[in-house]
C-alpha cells in the first residue's frame, strides 16, 4: 500500500474518507455536543495534518512531536470554528495548525531572545490567536497591537524576534492540498517594465504560447503581480496559474538554450 503512512502509531491508509457534506453534518454534530461526532472529524482530518507537517520535513525534529502538536492545532480549530461563516474547515484549519506547530519550534529552539521581547510576542501570538477566532480571519498586526494598547513597532519587533527566517522555495498550501513556493505570493514591483518585453528573442517565444498563457505572464512577470491575484483575474485556481505558468517558462526557456 504504496499511500501507507505510521505516525504517532497511526495508519493512515485505515483513517476514514469523509466527502465535504459529511464532514459538516458531523461539525453540526460537535457543535450540538456530540464527542463520538469530534472523534471521528479528528480522524477524518488527520491527512491535512500530515499534509501540514510534510512542509516542515527539513526540520530535525520528530516528525511524530510535529504530528502530535499538529493534532493539537486541529483541535483547536474545531472547537473555535464558526460553522455560520461561508468559510471552508481547512481554509481556517491549516493556519491553526501551522501556528502550533511554529508555536512548538519556537519554543524549543536554540535561538536566545531577550525576556521583554519574548513576554511580548507571547502576548502577540496570544492576541492573533484570540482575534483570529473572534474575526475568523488572520488580524493584522494593527489589530494586534491596538488590542495589547502596545506601539506597532514594537509589537513588530517582538514577533520578528522570535519568527525564523522562511526559504522562498518553502513550500505553501492551498485549498486542495497542491503545493506552490513562497515566491509564488510575492509580488514583483520592480518598475523595469521594459526588462524582458523588449527582447526579440522574449517576443519570438511569446508567439509560441497561447493567449492565456501570455496573459498570466504579463500579469506575473510585467504587472507583478501574485499568482494568487492572478488567479482571480483569470478565472482560475491559483494552482492552475501554477502549472500555466511553469508550463510556459518551458517554453521561453528553449529560446535562451
């Protein structure tokens, strides 16, 4: 059973398959109380734990500690999600994980920051977290910092103190599970317009593609934009601007060999 996983003595090939309607019929069930219903939304979700944890498989620690503290994560998020918002459990779910699972690392690393710095981005995190459930969205660090009555710069320090620095090849996760890198989200405000168009050989590879294709390109690499704003602009999903995108540079590429 080649998608056979243990972790934490668990395996994965036996975790249940619920479809989307059964999943909230059962959030319904937790809501009204009911703890047989949460078991079994747990375990129904342990993939998009695993799935969470795969992101951090460059990290020396215990892949079984991640899963559990992910765990922990999963829990949370089903006791706090608000089933009266148009919001999807795993949209909310996958950062609730990934905060614990930051959260744990933190915690146990090596890097010394001062007390003041810590107590404060501990309140912080607090904070985000307190927000966050009442918001059911990310706050931003205004939000925070006017909820602690604590200057923004210095709630900004405090959480830069104690985050650790990201790859842009660190992978990210959308709705559907498909990975994409970090670089991905980030958008390219360079004011070199004429950088690439310009060049013949650009323009000759340009004709190779669709019209779809030349489009996301635009948007990507001329208006700078995200993949994600693209994906709304375009009519798609992010990870088919993904795949259209990868797809093209091929192409481009040839030109330059």
């Amino acid at each position: 059973m080649s998608n056979k996983v243990d972790i934490c003595g668990v395996d994965t090939s036996c975790l249940p398959k619920y479809t989307a309607e059964e999943l909230a019929n059962l959030m319904l069930k937790i809501k009204q109380g009911d703890e047989y219903a949460k078991e079994q939304f747990i375990y129904g979700n342990m993939r998009l734990v695993l799935s969470v944890v795969q992101r951090f498989g460059n990290r020396k620690e215990n892949p079984d500690d991640l899963f559990q503290v992910g765990c922990v994560g999963l829990i949370k998020a089903i006791d706090n999600f608000n089933v009266d918002l148009n919001v999807k459990f795993s949209t909310y779910a996958v950062p609730m994980i990934i905060g614990e699972i930051r959260r744990f690392l933190r915690d146990n690393s090596a890097i010394r920051v001062s007390r003041s710095l810590r107590d404060i981005a501990y309140k912080a995190l607090q904070s985000r977290e307190k927000l966050g459930f009442s918001l059911q969205r990310e706050p931003t660090l205004e939000e925070i910092a006017e909820d602690l009555d604590t200057p923004l710069r210095q709630v900004a320090c405090a959480l830069d103190a104690i985050s650790e620095p990201m790859s842009l090849s660190e992978p990210m996760y959308s709705d559907d599970l498909e990975a994409s890198e970090l670089s991905d989200y980030i958008a390219d405000n360079d004011d070199g317009d004429d950088k690439w168009l310009d060049n013949v050989s650009i323009k000759d590879a340009l004709k190779e593609l669709g019209a779809r294709e030349r489009r996301i390109l635009l948007l990507r690499y001329y208006l700078g934009k995200t993949q994600v704003e693209v994906s709304d602009e375009v009519g798609i999903s992010q990870a088919q601007v993904s795949r259209l995108e990868k797809s093209a540079l091929k192409v481009i590429k040839k030109y330059f060999v």
